[in-house]
C-alpha cells in the first residue's frame, strides 16, 4: 500500500517508522530501477557512480529528492509513483554507503582489460570506393551500434556493435582513418574505418567522461571521474602511457569535467568538477615554454623528464565545461550551478572576463562564426528556452535568442547561413530551430516527428546537407538539404544520438563541436 500522502512532511526516521523500514530492500529497489543506468556494481554507465566519493559531491538537490523526483536537465526519472517514500529514503541511505569493494584501476587493471582484435588485418586502402573525407559516423544509443554512412549517398558502409552506453564525440586521427570511441562506464573502443574492423579496447576508467586526442594523433586522454585520473593512452595499440592523478595545488582530489585537446599549445586542457582549476597536460617537446603564444614548435626540442607535465591554473569557480577561441589562447568556461561564466586568459593564466551566461550554457556544444567582421560564439542552455550569442573578442552578450525550450545540441557549418540548435527538453522536443546567422532570427522551426525527441545535427562535408536525429527506439536520421530545409531522406536507427562527419571534425570546422 502507498503511504507517500501520509509521509509527506515527516522526517526520514519517523517515516521509516512508520512505513516498516524493515520492508523496504534497497539493494532489490536498486537492482529493478537504478541498475540500467547506473551500473550493477554502482560503479556507473549511463547515470554516474552512486557511490559515497561521488554523491557527497552533488550539488543541487538531495539524493532522496534527486529519486523521488528525478534531475533537471539530465536523463534521470523520478520514481515517486515506482517506489515507496520509506523505499525511497533507504535506497538513499543505501546508496551513500561505501561500496564493499572499490576496485583500484591504474594502468595495471587498465592494460589488464585490453582486448585487442586478432582477426583485424589492416587495409592498405578503404574496403569501401566513398569520399574517406565524407565519412559520417551516426552513433545508435539503442542498441549500442554506430553506423558508418557514406556521407554522399547516406549508404550503411557498416553497423558495429560499441561498448555500452558511448557519450561524447568520438574521436578521429588527423588522417581520418581510425576512430576512437568511449562509453561512460570507461572503455575506450578503436575502430578502423578503411577496414571497417574493430582494432581493441581497453578500459581507460570506471566512470569516464569524454576523450580528447592530442592533434599529432598519437596520444588520447580519458577524462574521468573514477577513479579522479586522466588516462593517457597511445592511440597505436591502446597501451598505458601514464595515469595521472587529479590532485589538485591544495591536495584535493577531483573528477574532470571535461578534456580537449588544444592544437597549438600541444596540450590537453581539462577543466576540474570538483576544484576551481584548469588544468593543462603537455604532449610536444617543448612543455616548458607553456604560455607562450607564438607556435614554438619548429623550435629544437628540450628535454623533460616527464613526458606530460602539468600545469594548474586557478580559476574563481568550479567549470562543469568550456569551449576555446579559435587561437585556443582564452578558455570560456561556466558552472551547470548557473551562476554565469568566465573568461580565462590560458596565457597568463588568469580570469579576464565574466560572461553573462544564466541558464547552464551547454558550453561544449558552442560554435562559431564570422558575423559583422568579429567572431561570435553561440551556445544553447540546459535550463532556458534561450540560445546566446555573444562576441569574442568583448565579450559581450550580442543576442540571446528565445527558442521554445532549452536545447542539448547545435551545429553549423562554413558553407551554411544557418545555424540548428535543438529543443531537447519539455514539451517542445519534437522541434528544430534553424536560425539565420546574420540576423540571429528563426527562420524556420522543424517539426518532422511529431511527439518525438529530434535532437543534435551534423553537416555533411560541403555543407550541402544537415543530419538531424529522432532520438527514438525506433528512431531515424533524417537527411536534409541544408539550403532548401527539406527532407531528403530518413534513414531507421535505434535511437541514434551524435553523428559525426570525418572532414568536419578533423578540419575543426567552426561549425561543429570540438
Ligand atoms: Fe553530454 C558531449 C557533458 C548529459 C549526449 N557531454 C558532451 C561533452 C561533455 C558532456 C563535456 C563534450 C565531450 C566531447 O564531445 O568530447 N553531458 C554532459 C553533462 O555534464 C551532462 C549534462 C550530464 C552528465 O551526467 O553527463 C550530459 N549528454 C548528456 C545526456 O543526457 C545525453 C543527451 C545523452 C547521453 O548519451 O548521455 C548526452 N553529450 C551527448 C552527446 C555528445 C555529448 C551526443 C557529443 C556531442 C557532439 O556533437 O560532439
């Protein structure tokens, strides 16, 4: 019987009292509702690690809340009407408790998880007769495939099976043949796409965040959050190269909010959830010029004991995430706690800027163009039915565009005057805005699944065409000409999620996220 009415109001201890704390099984209610999501072992996959490290860290609501009424802006569902209030109160209970055993993960549990394909045998040219530059990857969340499409005739060249639950943009060499793909439960999948074979994965982590490749293509960093490292692994065989502890100037240890890699510095940059630091992990031969903003790296090499040596930098708030001008010498970064933004200058190392960016910006999905002889920077926010545009070189807010609810994704591309964003959350999900990037008005909104999630776009390699997901079990990608907005194709996917075009991402076009 429900007694969730009568409960409402009482202190945890009096309600279990009431409601039979003895009935309630958290490790059963954990199993049937949290497991999915969350992994077997607590230990995270779609949904993080529930797991004392990483709750005592949350911020915003409480852990019972967070379950009865699930999370805002995030994939959590609240299970009021699933579960008892008493259930509710001691699967929270349950989870703050450590778990029995944390498994220690270093680079010898890392390179003990290796699996490395026997049966691939590399091609010397692509299997396939299509553009290797127009190669687009569809990842399918469904049932855990990517797709790999022509991006000229939108034909399936291959569908093979990733590790659970991928997030983030999968990562391509500067050649564009091997791809690097990561799941949130921190296995690290290669893939090659001339010979459309799987090469290895490994295990970078137990909850992991997002990759990021250094861009001479020899190193990929795994931004984690548990353990609190940063796996650097060699892109040739997904060996160890070091496992850095994130401890930060103050001997805190923190999860990673974000890496990526920066170009031109021969850095990572990594932004801490847990510490207000920056962090910059350096790959090329001349770490210790760090700062200096000519490109160093005709000069002779010096030699450095540490083959990634770190530098922290301060920052005055905590940064969930961050996106990069297009010389990657300031850092625009905000806190998912909404209390705006800031402009590091990584150069000096300081704040130069605050950014006026209410609303959880969803910075690592932020694009750029040329508007008016300055370069502008849009985002969508996880929490406001708003896109901002703001100018790079004042910093100042240009426009903040109302849209009909807040948005997960946009994309745009140097061929296109458009630019997509779409309303990812509440009732306005099945919509696309497509918006003019002079004059910063909606021109068209799409609606071409009605009721349906249609969400996150990719360009094909010219422009020519815009790849838009409806993100469904039973979902498609729907192809569109990018000049006329009208449909050309629709391609049947399990729930696909981000799609990814080779030239687009290797090129670091201005229109796509980094
Ligand atoms: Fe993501 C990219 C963080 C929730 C799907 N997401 C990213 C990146 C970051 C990030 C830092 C950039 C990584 C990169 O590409 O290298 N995402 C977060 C969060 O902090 C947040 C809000 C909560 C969380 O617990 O992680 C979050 N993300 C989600 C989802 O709920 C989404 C919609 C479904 C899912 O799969 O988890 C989701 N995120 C994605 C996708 C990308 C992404 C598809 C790549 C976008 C791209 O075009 O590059």
């Amino acid at each position: 019987m429900k007694t969730k009415g009568l409960l409402l109001g009482m202190g945890v201890a009096a309600s279990l009292a009431l409601a039979g704390h003895g009935a309630a099984d958290p490790a059963a209610s954990y199993a049937e509702h949290c497991a999915d999501c969350h992994g077997e072992a607590r230990l995270g996959g779609m949904g993080p690690a529930l797991i004392p490290q990483t709750l005592k860290r949350m911020r915003g609501p409480k852990v019972a809340e967070v379950i009865r009424s699930g999370r805002a802006a995030t994939q959590m569902p609240g299970f009021a009407e699933a579960l008892e209030e008493a259930e509710i109160a001691a699967l929270a209970d349950w989870l703050k408790t450590p778990l029995d055993h944390v498994p220690d993960w270093g680079a010898a549990e890392i390179t003990a998880s290796r699996v490395m394909n026997e049966d691939y045998a590399p091609a010397a040219a692509p299997v396939w007769s299509s553009d290797p530059m127009n190669i687009t990857l569809a990842v399918e969340t469904g049932d855990h495939h990517v797709s790999v499409l022509d991006g000229d005739t939108f034909e399936v060249l291959d569908r093979f099976a990733t590790p659970l639950v991928v997030h983030g943009g999968p990562k391509f060499d500067p050649q564009g043949r091997h791809v690097f793909i990561m799941s949130r439960d921190g296995w690290v999948q290669k893939y090659d796409l001339w010979s459309l074979q799987e090469v290895g994965r490994t295990r970078a982590g137990l909850n992991s965040r997002n990759i990021a490749m250094s861009d001479d293509g020899k190193w990929l960093a795994v931004a984690n959050y548990l353990p609190m490292t940063l796996t650097i692994l060699s892109t040739e065989d997904l060996s160890v190269a070091k496992v850095i502890p994130v401890i930060s100037k103050g001997k805190v240890p923190s999860r990673v909010s974000a890496v990526y890699q920066a170009p031109p510095r021969e850095s990572f940059v990594l932004a801490l959830k847990d510490v207000p630091e920056i962090w910059e992990v350096f790959y090329g031969p001349n770490p210790p010029r760090m700062g200096l903003a000519h490109d160093y790296r005709s000069e002779p090499p010096i030699k450095n004991p540490d083959p990634f040596p770190v530098r922290k930098i301060t920052v005055p708030d905590v940064l969930d995430d961050f996106f990069f001008d297009q010389k990657y010498e300031h850092v625009m970064g905000a806190s998912r706690d909404g209390n705006g933004g800031q402009v590091i200058d990584l150069v000096i190392g300081h704040k130069i800027a605050d950014l006026a960016l209410p609303g959880m910006p969803h910075l690592g999905s932020g694009i750029t163009w040329q508007r008016d002889g300055t370069t502008v920077m849009a985002t969508p926010h996880l929490k406001g039915g708003v896109v901002s545009v703001i100018d790079m070189a004042t910093w100042q807010t240009v426009k903040q565009i109302e849209t009909l609810g807040p948005g997960f994704f946009m994309r745009s591309h140097e061929n296109s005057q458009y630019l997509w964003v779409d309303v990812f959350f509440g009732p306005n999900k099945d919509k696309m805005h497509v918006i003019d990037k002079n004059t910063l008005e909606i021109v068209k909104t799409l609606d071409p699944a009605p009721g349906q999630t249609v969400a996150h776009v990719e360009f094909t390699r010219d422009g020519s065409h815009a790849l838009v997901s409806i993100w469904e079990d039973d979902g498609a990608v729907i192809v569109y000409d990018a000049k006329t907005l009208e449909e050309v194709r629709r391609l049947p996917m399990r729930k696909p999620s981000g799609k990814y075009n080779v030239w687009n991402k290797i090129t670091f076009s201005e229109g796509t996220s980094h």
